[in-house]
C-alpha cells in the first residue's frame, strides 16, 4: 500500500467533502488514455516477429532472407536450410527420437520450466506432491540462456548439448525474433482441451446415403465408447506406480460431436465456422463426402485444425498445405499410376499416342490432371483428350470414329461402367489401340463385371490391396462394426474408418500430454508403416500428406468367375 501525506485529521475530512462535493456540482472528465504502444520485437511489430521467427524455425532462413549460417560436429559448416530446427524439433517443438538421437523439446511450455531425467512428465505440482526429489538436469530458460543455447550449444545448466545440434551464428536481431518465436511454439494447450476431455468432431455432408453415413459413424462411436470406460476398469491399474502415475493425465476421455454440413460446397464455410465458434475441438476424425474436399480442407489451413484421414477420393493436392492427412491422392493418384505403367514398358508402342476420353466433372479432371502430370514428369508428349460434356454419352459409333481420327495406341476411358458397351463394340475394329484403361474407383462394385471380349485388353487402375489377399486383413475391423446392420464391405467405409482409428490410437498415446494440435501431426508423420485393410501400405513421414502410395494395374481374368489379376507390382508415384 502506497503511504499518505501526514496531514491532521480535521483537513483531511475538509478535503475528502470538497473534493465530494466539487465531483457533484462539476464532474470531471475522465483523463484520456493514451493508446497503448504497439508491441515491437527487435523493431518488428509483433505479427511479423512471429512469422519471421517461423521462418527461421521451420525454413532456416534469417530476417533478410538468407540462410541460417551453423555448424555442427564441432566444425562443419551447414546452412540452415539443410539443417533447420524443425528436422529435429518437430513443428510443435516438442522434439523427437531418431536412429538413437533424442532431440529435446524447444517449445515455450517445456522451455519455461526445468527438466527432470528421471520422471520429466510430471508436473511441478505433482513432482511436489509426490515428493519426488529427484534434482533437475537443468533450470528453466531465460532469453539469455537461450541464446547462448543456440549460439554455442550450452544448455541452462552450464552442460553441452550433443554436437549434432547445429550451433547458429545470428545476430542479434535474428536471435531475438527466434528466441521470441520459441517462447511463442505450443505454450499451452490447444483448443478443445480440458482437465477431463478431448473434443473431436466428424464431418458427414448431406450428398451421403445414411447407409455410407452409418458405416462411418458407428466404428466412430463404438471406438470413443470404448475408450471412454477404460479408466474404470482395467486403466485405473495402469497408474499405480510412480512411473505409471506420470502418465496418467495424458488419459483423458473422448468426446465426439457430428457435425453436418448441407447444401452447396460453398455454403460449408459458413456453417464450419458456426460449428467451431459454438464448441471448439481438438480435431476433426475422419469425415466423409462425395464432393470435392477442398472448402473443408481450406478451413482447416486456415485454423490449424487437423483432419485425419477422412473418406474422400476427391482429396486437395498440394505439397506444402500441413493440417489435413488423407489416404491418398484418389482419382489423382489412379491417373498418376496408369502414366508410370505405360512408361515402364519394354515395349514402346503402347505409349507411342495416348487419348484420354474425359466426363466433365471432378472425378474425370483429378483422373486426367495425375495422368498428365505424371507424363509431363516422365518427359513423355502430352496426350490428346476428348471431354465429354457433364451427362454425355459416349456411344459405340462415337468411340469408332474418334479411334478412326486419332488412332491412339492407348485409350484412357475415365468414365463408369457405362464404358463397357462401346469398348465392346470396337474390339474387332481394324488399328484398335493395344490397351484401354480404366478406373477402378469409377467402376466400383462393377469392377469384374467387364464383358468377357474386352478382358484381354481393358486394364483397370486399382488403389488398393489385391483382392485375394484383403481377408486376412480387414476381419480385424469387425471388431468395430457391432450394430452395424449393413457393414457393405465393398464400400470399404467401415474399414478405412477402423484404418483412422488404429493410426489414431497410436498417435494418442505418443502425444501423451503433449496435447498440441501440431503434436498430433508430428506423432503421427513418426509412425512405422502400418499393414490395415484396403490399401497395400500406409506409410508414414514428416510432412508426408497422402499414406498409400501407389496403385496396381489390373486384368479381368476369363471365365464366368472373374477375379482380378494384377499385371504389374505397385505401382509408386
């Protein structure tokens, strides 16, 4: 409290009813407040400190754009852009192990505070409580101990780091804007976390028949159900050590709102942002739509919300966008495989003139854009492309005289079962090309229903695991569908949603309390390959957007129990 003048009592009382009695006949106006100075960082407004700090963690490159300048080992010199700290560190900050190397956490959260060797998941609280007395490997950070940490690689406890971490010569001005960044990277919890709970939601567009919608929603709520019971049963015996203790607050339950969209895809965003302002959430868990994905997509960029894996085969392609992981690149990837195939023949003429014969519509342009990027890539001529227009119809006579005119020695038909008829009407036809290719995910359950004359010849672009071996795999997800009246395997919704959840459960418990929106990426782009119903391989890397990979090419076989036969390994792109 602030001392008083010592003046006598009875002026005291004088002055307090003046002033009362001034304040009645004339009040004052109220001083006016002088605007609060902006925020400056090293002489940058604050926003622009943070991003040229991003720039520096995520990119190497200093406030003038040139590359961070490092050594590591002690004396060899690397750029940062080779080695930058996000290599290592992660995009939350919160570190990574690898080939042996444990690189320590640089996010605010765990900067501020001292780390522990033994138990270094506890909480100050707890470590108090529990009387762990275990002494600290070294104290919290300042801005100066930070810098010195990055300039000479000595930590706040006076040891040094392994030589490995690159050692950065930055100037002042640099050092403050990354020093600032870090105190800034996953300095709480994110959004649509509490004590008790991490809120999810999942997306359903109203285009989706209420069989495909239920296909997904019940794996989804059976897997939280069950999660949600484990801590009264047998999870209570997992924290009754210290050690196990520690962990404990990384469990939390699960909760799983369904958010709906209606409409048209340009109505989404609307709805999307009313849906995040009433209930923030973690993530979103799959999700799924026939149409493009591309205004959910560009929502969850814009709020740093990761989506995991939803059910699309109209994904966005882009090879720097961060918050939305999908199976794969879908109809995209079909037309990408189809180029590598072709390109892979001894023989040549089969790739010596390619037409396509595109339907307007998302799924006809995402097929012809992955054929004519990947052959563009491939150094190969660009193929002619015939567009049918949204409804059209391509008729035998259509289709003979368009192969009379261009004479293509492979056909690329991205169109539907309603191919087959005018494919079989040229089979006899004098020059007809030495393939036809198909899409597998536009024939759908009509895939070994290609007529008997043009099996020899009409090859089919499959995304995913060879039939015959796909048993074995996909039962595991039974265990999910309980309630499920029509599982309609074919659709393979059910299984890509079981598929979700087991990469989920293990990105969860790799989080531990790490709950940060950009943990849960990371986490993830450090899984193994997971070997999970439908495709071949879902593989994993930082960054990595789309886990399968690849395609197979396939043949009808003969006879009146046609299975598919694959003509080539999986396919890469």
């Amino acid at each position: 409290m602030s001392r008083g003048l010592n003046l006598p009592s009875r002026l005291r009382s004088g002055l307090v009813a003046l002033g009362l009695l001034t304040a009645l006949v004339a009040p004052a106006a109220p001083p006016k407040q002088a605007a609060p100075a902006a925020k400056t960082i090293a002489g940058y407004p604050e926003a622009k400190a943070l991003a040229l700090g991003q720039r520096m963690y995520r990119e190497g490159l200093q406030s003038d754009g040139k590359p961070m300048q490092s050594v590591v080992s002690g004396d060899i010199p690397v750029p940062g852009t080779i080695f930058t700290c996000v290599s290592c560190h992660v995009r939350s900050g919160v570190g990574s192990y690898e080939g042996g190397v444990v690189t320590q956490p640089t996010n605010a959260a765990k900067l501020a505070v001292p780390r522990f060797q033994k138990y270094p998941n506890l909480l100050p609280e707890e470590r108090k409580n529990l009387r762990v007395q275990t002494p600290a490997a070294r104290p919290a950070y300042t801005d100066e101990t930070l810098a010195t940490l990055i300039r000479t690689g000595i930590d706040s406890g006076g040891r040094e780091v392994n030589p490995i971490m690159p050692r950065y010569d930055l100037n002042d001005t640099d050092m403050a804007l990354l020093v600032h960044y870090l105190w800034n990277l996953s300095p709480k919890l994110s959004p649509g976390v509490d004590a008790t709970t991490i809120h999810f939601a999942t997306i359903v567009t109203d285009d989706v028949s209420e069989a495909d919608q239920q296909a997904m929603l019940v794996p989804l709520k059976n897997y939280v159900a069950r999660h949600n019971v484990h801590p009264n049963g047998f999870g209570n015996r997992m924290y009754m050590s210290l050690g196990g203790r520690e962990m404990s607050g990384a469990f939390r339950k699960l909760d799983l709102a369904v958010w709906r969209l209606k409409g048209a895809p340009a109505t989404w965003d609307r709805q999307l942002e009313a849906y995040l302002a009433k209930a923030p959430i973690f993530a979103l868990l799959g999700g799924i739509s026939n149409q493009p994905w591309q205004p959910i997509h560009a929502f969850c960029e814009r709020h740093s919300l990761p989506c995991l894996l939803p059910i699309t085969d109209l994904p966005v392609i882009s090879d720097h966008d961060w918050y939305t992981q999908y199976f794969s690149k879908g109809y995209y990837q079909e037309g990408q495989a189809v180029a590598r195939y072709l390109n892979s023949l001894d023989d040549p003429a089969p790739r010596a003139r390619i037409l396509q014969i595109v339907q307007d519509g998302p799924q006809g342009r995402d097929l012809a854009q992955g054929f004519d990027e990947a052959w563009k890539e491939l150094e190969q001529s660009p193929a002619k492309v015939v567009r049918l227009k949204r409804g059209e119809t391509l008729t035998a006579a259509a289709l003979a005289e368009i192969l009379k005119k261009e004479q293509p020695t492979s056909l690329l038909v991205w169109l539907g079962p309603e191919a087959f008829a005018p494919l079989q009407a040229v089979t006899e036809q004098a020059g007809r090309p030495t393939f036809a290719f198909l899409s597998g995910r536009l024939l759908g359950t009509q895939v070994t229903h290609v007529p008997e004359a043009i099996r020899p010849w009409a090859l089919i672009a499959w995304p995913y695991r060879n039939p015959a071996e796909e048993l074995p795999v996909t039962r595991y997800a039974y265990a999910l569908m309980a309630g499920l009246k029509d599982p309609r395997l074919e659709t393979r919704i059910s299984t890509r949603t079981y598929s979700m959840l087991q990469l989920f459960q293990f990105a969860l418990a790799d989080m531990d309390r790490n709950l940060y929106r950009d943990n849960f990426f990371d986490r993830i782009g450090m899984q193994r390959d997971f070997i999970l119903p439908d495709y071949l391989r879902l593989s994993f890397g930082p960054g990595q957007r789309y886990a399968s990979k690849g395609c197979y090419i396939m043949q009808v076989s003969a006879g009146p129990e046609p299975k598919l036969v694959p003509k080539s390994e999986w396919v890469i792109h």
